[in-house]
C-alpha cells in the first residue's frame, strides 16, 4: 500500500516513466559541469550554504504541501482502503523527493561548481536539506492542529460571503481579489520589498548610477505576479475566447505588475536616500523605465509563451521562464551604467 501512495503521487510529479526527474537532473548536472569549466569562483562559508539550502528546501517542501493541485490526488486516496500512518509517510516522502532532486538539486549544481567544498560539507548541505524536509512535514499539519492523514488534504474554501454586484467588470478588481484569496503572492510581494530595503547595505559601495538599475532588474523577479494565465488555465481560456480581451485584459494586467514593479523600486530608492543619499530625479526617471519596461515584458510572455504543462503551483514560481526578464533587465542595467 506505501508503496502504491508513493507511486501514485510520485509519477505525478515526475511523469508516468519519471522522465522529468531525469531530465530535470540531467540539466541540473549540465548547469553543474559548464560553471565547473568557466571556472567561476565565489567564496560561500559553510554556514551560508547550510543556512541556504534548508531555507530554500523548506520553502520548497511548504509551497508543495500547500498546492491546491494536489486535492484531487488526495481524494483519490481516499477514497481507497489506506493505513494511515502508510499514507503520511508515502505522500511526504514523494513530496519530499520533488523537492530534494527537482528544486534543491539545482541550487547544489550551481553552488557546488562555483566553490570548492570537502565531503563533510557536501554531505552535511544533503542533511541539512534531508533535515527542512522533515521539519517542515511535521509542522504544517500542526497548522490545522490535527496530525491525521487529512491534516495534508486542501480542502476547498468555503466561505459565505456576501457579493456586491457591479455594472461594469474590472479587470483590477480581478486582480486584487485575487491577491487577497492567494496570500502568498502578498507575502512574495512583501520579500521583494525587504530585498530592496537590503540591497543598499549589500551595494552601498558602489555608485548609485552603476548600482540602482541593477536594483532595478533584481526587483522585477516578482514571480507570482507575472504568472497569473498560467497559473488559472481557465482564466487564459476566458480571456482568449473571449473578443477584444488581448487590449482589454493585458493593459490592466500590465499596469498592475507596473504598479507593483514600482511600489518596490520606490522602497529601494527611498532605502538609498536614507542610508547613502544621492537618489535624484534622474533614478527616479530610471526606476519608472525599468518597472514600465519589465511589466511589458512579462505580459508579452504570459500572453505569447505561458506555461503549461505543470504538476503543481511550484514548478511555475521556479521555471526558467521567469528569468527571462529579469535578464533582460540586467542587460540594460549595464548598458544603462555605461551611459
């Protein structure tokens, strides 16, 4: 029977023959041997890597309990005979191995190749990741205050409310209802602006003309934000089906991650005046091109090139897609420096 469990939810995650986990890994080992060859050095105290990888396994292993996605896998064991105690171990441990070879994986291959580490570190990096799997597996049913079986079953919201018609749609309106029932987009949103309040203590050494754009470009990584046709199929099914929705839908869209690119830039720019000053209107012009700039671009690709084709909520917040525009922006950051 645990065995069933762990198949069950594992070939969802990793196909039928688990060909993502191979290709996944394959290009984790990829990513690994060219940093290896390029020859890149950068010097990460074991204590950062430690502290690194089991906050990022922890958040991964949070965000694939939390998926909505996996209600119906959940029903679907339920519905069968089940030991309980089989169940629980099969479900996180499957979890657990999406989180430890697709996601951590990664950041070990870059890690790794960028600085040289003894066996001890490596393997207690492994641990340390191993060990924010279980912790966290043990607290979140703590937040329901049940540690049975459904303790990890999402169950839907149910909620009475009461719904004030409007005359007239709105496609903003939309928007912050959304952000309001998905706190973790909130939450997301709320770190990008701790982020920038840090940056000018971490790049306070050098000019704010070179520095602020590269802010600028680091801070348009707003993932949840740029995502939301693909991660509501039947949204970006309604939106296309329906006529003239390219205009009426993506310009709203676009001027919300635009106003929220902003809300950001305007609390680097504001850090930057109050730790290292300089901040003139010329950053401010800047910070207003870069967040109109990043916003189109994001817009461009939901709406030309969404993703599809994904298991749970996590493999869209860490796809690569997302690291197009920020590249991008890097790339006029520096061009931006130079002139």
């Amino acid at each position: 029977m645990m065995k069933m469990s762990f198949e069950v939810t594992a070939k969802k995650l990793f196909g039928v023959r688990y060909e993502r986990l191979t290709r996944t890994l394959f290009l984790d080992l990829a990513v690994f041997w060219g940093l290896h060859i390029a020859g890149l050095q950068v010097k990460i105290a074991p204590a950062i890597l430690y502290l690194m990888t089991s906050a990022f396994t922890a958040g991964i292993m949070w965000q694939a309990l939390s998926a909505e996605d996996n209600r119906a896998n959940m029903e679907n064991m339920f519905m069968l005979p089940f030991e309980e105690r089989s169940l629980i171990l099969s479900y996180v441990a499957a979890l657990g191995a999406y989180a430890l070879l697709t996601k951590t994986a990664g950041l070990l291959a870059v890690v790794w190749a960028v600085s040289p580490w003894s066996w001890a570190e490596i393997l207690g990096s492994i641990l340390c990741s191993l060990a924010a799997v279980v912790v966290v597996s043990c607290l979140y049913p703590l937040r329901l205050g049940r540690t049975d079986a459904y303790a990890f079953y999402i169950r839907p919201e149910r909620r009475r409310r009461t719904v004030k018609v409007h005359r007239r749609c709105s496609v903003w309106r939309y928007l912050f209802r959304y952000l309001m029932a998905h706190k973790n987009y909130l939450v997301n949103t709320a770190a990008m602006w701790g982020v920038a309040c840090v940056l000018p203590v971490l790049l306070g050494q050098m000019e704010a003309r070179s520095v602020l754009p590269i802010g600028f470009a680091i801070l348009s990584l707003n993932t949840p934000i740029c995502i939301l046709l693909s991660c509501d199929p039947a949204l970006e099914q309604a939106v296309r089906f329906l006529p003239g929705q390219r205009k009426a839908f993506c310009v709203p869209y676009c001027l919300f991650i635009f106003v929220c690119d902003l809300a950001a830039d305007v609390v680097l720019l504001c850090s930057w005046q109050i730790q290292i000053g300089g901040v003139g209107p010329l950053h401010i012009l800047t910070s207003v091109s870069f967040a109109l700039s990043s916003a189109i671009g994001a817009v461009l690709l939901e709406w030309h090139c969404p993703v599809r084709g994904w298991k749970i909520e996590s493999d869209l917040w860490h796809h690569p897609r997302k690291y197009v525009v920020p590249a991008i922006m890097l790339l006029l950051a520096g061009l931006t420096s130079m002139f």
